[in-house]
C-alpha cells in the first residue's frame, strides 16, 4: 500500500499540512512522533489486533448482496460489513488505534467531535473501557437528529457538549473541539474521528482504517480470484472511503469513487483552502467562508473534505459523484427490502451510486460497496423523512 503524502511534511500534492497556532503546533509534533514511533512497533500492534478481533470483532465479512445484484442485473455487489463491527460502524478501528496512543503517551481526558454520532458513541466506549474522562463535542442540530447516539454516548459515560454556534452542526462541533485542544493541550488528547484536520490526522486516521481494504482485498481474491472492477464509499470528512480505498490505490485496475451528498459536495464543488488547520477542497461562500452545507445524514454534513481526497481527485485516481436524498431513501428501503440490512443513512449515499452503476457494467464485473454503518441510529430519522416525503 503506498501513500499519497509528499515528502513536504503532511502533504498530499497541493492539500493538507498544518497551519495552526505555534503552541498547537507543538503538541501536534508530540503525537506525529508518538505516531511514527509506534505505528511499526510490535507490541503496539499485537494489542490493536487483539482488540480488533477479541472486542470489535474483526474481520468482518464481506457479503454477496446476491439479491440486490439479481434486482438490478449487471455487476456483482459485495457489501465490506463496517456495520457488524462493534456499536455499529467503521469508527471504532480508528478509535481504537488513538485510544492506544493516546494511553502510551500517558494521556487521561480524551475529546472528539462527532456528526452522526458514530464517532463520538466509539470514543467514549473506548474512553470507558482505558479509563479516561471523555468529552464529546457535537452540533445541537445533529444532537437532535441523533438522540439516542447521544443517549448511548452518556451512559458510556462520556460529557456531550451541544454546540449551539453557526449551524449547530459537525464543521462548529470541530471548530470547538480544537478550541479545547489550543486550551489544554498539555493534559487533553483530541482524538479525531475523520481523515481530515491538520497533519499527523489524515495520515494517522488513514493508517488505521486501512484495515478496511486489507481485509476487502484478501478476501475478495479468495471469493473470485481476482480484483473488484470498483470499491465505492460514501465521502464526507472521508475515513471510512480512505480506508476502503487505502490497498487499491496501487491497483490501476479498481476504480475508487466517492459519494458525497449533493447538498454538502465539497469535491464535486469545492475550491482550495485552508479550514480547521489543513488545506483541502471546501465549500465556501461569497466571502470566504465554509459554506453552510446539509445533507439528510448528519456524518457527511461537512464543508471540507480529508485533504487525501482532493489530491486523489485531482490527479485522477479517484472519482467522486454526487446522490439526492431522493436517491439515498429510494437506496435504504431497497437495501431493507433485498437483502435484510439496515443500512446508516452515510452509507446509504454508497449504496445509492452503486444501484446506478451496476446495471452500466457486465455481470462478471465486480462492485465492492463499504458499508460503513448500520442504520439503527437513523430508523426514526428516515420514518420522519419518508412521512413528509409522502405528503
């Protein structure tokens, strides 16, 4: 697997790098350095793994959407199961890995921020079980929409700061999160939860998910003996695509696309510049500032993207698309009705473009979609959505 990243320090082509406070900066050496130093070490290694077999329960399938794939005609769909991880989604392989760093690095009080609620839900389950305080920052319109992760992330024991600035939702819960690190970075340890922010995050978040692809790859080769023609995932910040995308990207052959809601498509519609101490792609308005964004599920309610991400799309190895809310509705009931799996409304946006894509290509022709959550969290969400889809 190789990487994008330059030798200019944090940078993929033109996007990423730090550009933060001096006294922010220096924390952020600590843990690019922590990083580096135990990312390749043994013993740090066997007790990720040991968690994400004995804990999240890795690996987990990758399933032949058979009925989904006779509906449609066309491609072979294959589902990477992110959702039968532990409490529901891919962010846990990330938090995993932090929450292990974060330990070594003798770290007690933990923050994040959180959009869906995934994120958050996965820090303060591991915040309880290494025994640190937690406090999750997260926009008040998203705590709406997300009651019950914020129920669950409560009676994990963590602290859930409802951020009522701008919108209220992930991009001010962000911008928050890193008012406290500038405020206590000497005690605090943000764990992010996407491959975005300023350098060692993209890096460190990618490194961590890329267990996704690793597993992805062998076992495709073992069901069909060969590479997917495709591996599509949902973009918002872009963790859980960067992941699915991570071992393909030396794999000419696979086509990697991304799917961002139309609402919030920062690399369908974005332009370079600086947001939340990285470059990348965002979404901005008449006076330069990130662009109010919306999106019917609240992990890709984001005006920037991970910094990966624009420079794969710039230079063309990646592809990125944008789906309605329309199409993402239509996509979760079919997903209900097909193959009995309830799909998070982020990973339904993935689900969506492939139901478009599948009938373009021929029947020994392979899609592999990452479904990176499962759905409980956005049941009465939906319910809602469809009701007054209906009136």
């Amino acid at each position: 697997m190789s990487g994008a990243q330059t030798e200019q320090k944090g940078f993929y082509g033109n996007f990423g790098g730090s550009f933060v406070p001096p006294e922010l900066q220096e924390a952020l050496n600590y843990i690019e350095e922590q990083f580096n130093k135990y990312k390749d070490d043994k013993e740090f290694n066997d007790e990720f793994k040991y968690y994400l077999k004995e804990y999240v329960g890795r690996e987990n399938p990758l399933t032949f959407a058979r009925n989904l794939t006779a509906k449609l005609g066309g491609a072979k769909i294959y589902l990477k199961r992110e959702d039968l991880n532990h409490m529901g989604a891919h962010k846990v392989n990330n938090v995993l890995g932090q929450i292990l760093l974060a330990k070594r690095m003798g770290a007690k009080r933990v923050i994040a921020e959180t959009g869906a609620g995934q994120h958050g839900v996965a820090t303060a389950m591991g915040c309880a079980m290494f025994n640190m305080e937690c406090v999750i920052y997260m926009g008040v319109e998203d705590t709406k929409r997300q009651a019950l992760n914020v129920f669950r992330m409560e009676m994990l024991g963590a602290k859930v700061i409802a951020v009522s600035n701008g919108q209220g939702r992930l991009k001010e819960a962000v911008d928050e999160a890193l008012n406290d690190l500038i405020a206590n970075y000497k005690n605090t340890f943000y764990l992010l939860g996407s491959a975005v922010g300023p350098h060692p995050y993209p890096a460190m978040v990618k490194h961590f998910q890329s267990i996704i692809s690793e597993e992805s790859k062998r076992q495709i080769l073992e069901k069909e003996g060969r590479l997917p023609d495709a591996v599509v995932a949902c973009v918002g910040g872009g963790s859980n695509a960067i992941g699915a995308f991570a071992h393909y990207i030396d794999e000419p052959s696979v086509r990697l696309i991304g799917v961002e809601p139309d609402q919030a498509a920062t690399i369908s519609e974005g332009v370079p510049a600086v947001i939340h101490g990285f470059k990348t792609l965002t979404l901005l308005d008449e006076e330069g500032n990130p662009r109010p964004t919306f999106s019917i599920a609240a992990g890709l309610d984001y005006p920037g993207v991970g910094p990966e991400h624009s420079y794969l799309h710039e230079i063309g190895r990646a592809e990125y698309y944008k789906v309605s809310n329309d199409e993402v509705l239509d996509a979760f009931q079919l997903l209900c009705k097909t193959e009995g799996i309830i799909p998070a409304l982020e990973s339904t946006h993935a689900v969506a473009y492939a139901i478009k894509l599948a009938p373009q290509m021929k029947p020994d022709d392979i899609i592999i979609v990452n479904l990176s959550g499962r759905g409980d969290k956005d049941v009465q969400h939906v319910y809602n959505l469809l009701e007054e889809r209906s009136k």
